[in-house]
C-alpha cells in the first residue's frame, strides 16, 4: 500500500476540492469520515480503475487529480465514535492507494486513532501512520480549498 499525506482547509459551503499529483491513471475513490473532537478528518482509499496489481504506483507520467468532495456525504467510520466536521477547523486528509478494499476499513480506524490522541498535528504523525502501513511508504502534498 502506497500511503499519501495532505494538509488542507474546507469551507462552509461543504464542498472541497482536492488537488494530489498521482501517476497517470484513472482510479476509483472511496471516502470516510474520522474526525475526532479536536481534528477533522477525511480518509481517501483509492485503487486503480483496471488491473490494480496492489505494487506501488510508479508510473513516471504524473497528473494533478481533481477530487469535489461534498463533506455532508461522506460517510462516517463505523464502530468508532466520529463527529461531524467543524467547518471552521481544518482538515487533515490521508490517502491510501490499496487494491484490497476489505482493508479500507482496518486503514480508517488506525487513522482515527491516531487523529484522535493528537493534540498537535506535525510531521510526526506523517511519519508514525506511513511506518506503519505495509508496503512502500510515501508522503504527498495536497490541499482542500472552497469551490
């Protein structure tokens, strides 16, 4: 599993846009909900639309993805206690390449957990959630603005 880190803002008009730069491809997206009482959070599981092996996402042709994401629709994590976003706080955005969707769920909870006993977010829990996924490991740039 590829592990993509970003920071970002939304807005109270409850629609996002996400820019991330990923290799040329077309994907399927999959959204979750984990914000916690201090943090907004928002999961993007991701896999290739055809033939996704589940091997890193090496192809050299790299392409801005747009995401519109409707915050109200996201789901929530299940089994967890999740809040509904704060449009006023930021949000942290974790995106996971990983062509086993019955694993999105297990990548949902430990990102919660770790949101959820941050109090300051940095570079630490960037580096604590890539060591712990399987597979390479590589921190990506996007951000959340109004749309």
């Amino acid at each position: 599993m590829e592990t993509y880190n970003c920071f970002g803002y939304h807005y109270a008009n409850h629609q996002a846009q996400l820019e991330i730069s990923l290799p040329n491809e077309v994907y399927d997206y999959e959204y979750c909900n984990i914000s916690s009482n201090n943090w907004n959070g928002l999961v993007i599981s991701l896999k290739k639309n055809q033939n996704d092996t589940g091997a890193g996402l090496d192809n050299p042709n790299m392409d801005f993805q747009t995401l519109l994401v409707d915050l109200t629709k996201v789901p929530k994590l299940t089994g967890e206690v999740i809040n509904d976003y704060d449009h006023t706080k930021p949000t942290i955005v974790f995106i996971y390449h990983n062509k086993d969707v019955s694993e999105y769920h297990a990548n949902n909870v430990f990102c919660h957990k770790e949101l959820s006993n941050r109090n300051v977010i940095d570079a630490l829990i960037l580096k604590e959630i890539c060591g712990a996924v399987a597979g390479p490991a590589k921190a990506g740039v996007g951000s959340l603005r109004r749309v």
